[in-house]
C-alpha cells in the first residue's frame, strides 16, 4: 500500500477532512528539505509581505522547507505552516541565497525506484557534493516517533539498512544525524518513494508518520 492510500484510510478512519484553500501548486513531498531560521519572523499565508501575518518563527526553529517562490519559502513546522523570506533560512549553517533559495536548498529529484531527492545544502547545478567522512564506529542515526527527537527511538549505525520497518512502519517522525550520514527514509518498503537527508530533522514534513523503509549511509 503505497503512503498516498495510507494517508487516505488513516483521513478516512479518524474522521479528517482536508480542504485546498490556496492556488499554489507546491512540490512533491520528496522535494522538501530541512533548514533553521536565523532571527525571529513574521509567517505568512502567502510569499509577500502583502500578505497576512498568521504566526511567528523562532530563532534556532528547525522547519522543513517545501518550496520557494521568489524569495520567499513555504516551510512545516510545529503548528502553524506558512511563508517566510529566505533571507531569514540558514541551510545546513550557511545562508541561503535570497534570489535561489532552492538552490541553496540542493533540490536534486531523480532516483531508481521513484521519486528520489538528496537534500545536499548549498549544491550549485552541475556540481557533485564532496562525500561526507565520519568515524563508522560513531556514525549514528536515530529515529523518534514524535518531533523534535521525542518519545520512543531506534538507532543505526552508518551501512545499516532495514527494507520494511514492521512494528515501526508509520511512525517515525524526526530524525537525530549529528554526524552528518547519508539517512534514506522511504514511503514504500523495499526502499521506493524516498527522500534522503545530510541533516537532523526535527519534522519530516509530508512524510512525517509515512516511513516504511530506511538505511544509512
């Protein structure tokens, strides 16, 4: 059963009704990366200053950025989502480009066995991201069932993979990665419809309670 279906019984079941109340085509769910908010600011309904103010970022807030529209990103975060300028998003400590804040983003979409992205912050087009060197022997990455690495966790360590978490299908929804591996959490078992993170992440957006597969890299 591939998430699309998942999500749909779980709406179904439990009585949630999803409106579209804007116009804005956003990217797929693979396409979303993490970044942190550098001061204080306004979130917005829509990418301008025109407007309306619907909630306030932290400093420090890790946030999933969806996509960007100008200068200004769309992110997911602990309560309300929404719109803030690029100029006030770091991407992996580095700032991000305010004209390209996708790029700054390293949106990269392409794979094997569908839709695939890897989220390598500060890629520019045509250029292949240095490999990431860690200790195997302290590489590790964990995962939680609820944001903000809370609750319940499992960890693994860099080469480990695991084609059908079981028990622990649907439930993940942040990731710790201080050491900065190649972290490939898949939709699908048998590692089908991924997105794969350099980071720690303290949402997964879209795929936030969706996971079927993961491995390490």
């Amino acid at each position: 059963m591939n998430r699309k279906t998942r999500k749909t019984l779980i709406n179904i079941a439990t009585g949630v009704a999803v409106a579209t109340t804007a116009a804005i085509v956003f990217l797929p769910a693979a396409n979303a990366a993490p970044g942190v908010v550098t001061s204080n600011v306004n979130l917005r309904s829509g990418p301008g200053t025109n407007y309306g103010v619907i909630g306030t970022v932290r400093r420090g807030e890790q946030v999933d950025v969806q996509q960007c529209q100008g200068s200004w990103c769309y992110i997911i975060k602990s309560g309300p989502d929404g719109w803030v300028s690029a100029n006030y998003l770091s991407a992996g400590g580095s700032p991000v480009n305010p004209s390209q804040p996708s790029i700054s983003f390293g949106f990269n979409i392409g794979g094997g066995n569908g839709p695939s992205v890897s989220i390598g912050v500060g890629n520019q087009p045509g250029t292949q991201r240095p490999p990431i060197i860690v200790e195997p022997s302290y590489g590790e990455v964990c995962f939680f069932d609820r944001t903000r690495q809370r609750g319940d966790s499992f960890c693994l360590e860099a080469g480990d993979s695991t084609r059908d978490l079981r028990s622990w299908t649907d439930r993940i929804s942040s990731i710790s990665n201080p050491d900065g591996l190649e972290v490939q959490v898949c939709a699908e078992t048998n590692y089908r419809d991924c997105r794969t993170y350099t980071t720690s992440a303290s949402s997964l957006g879209d795929f936030d309670d969706y996971i079927a597969s993961v491995r390490v890299r």
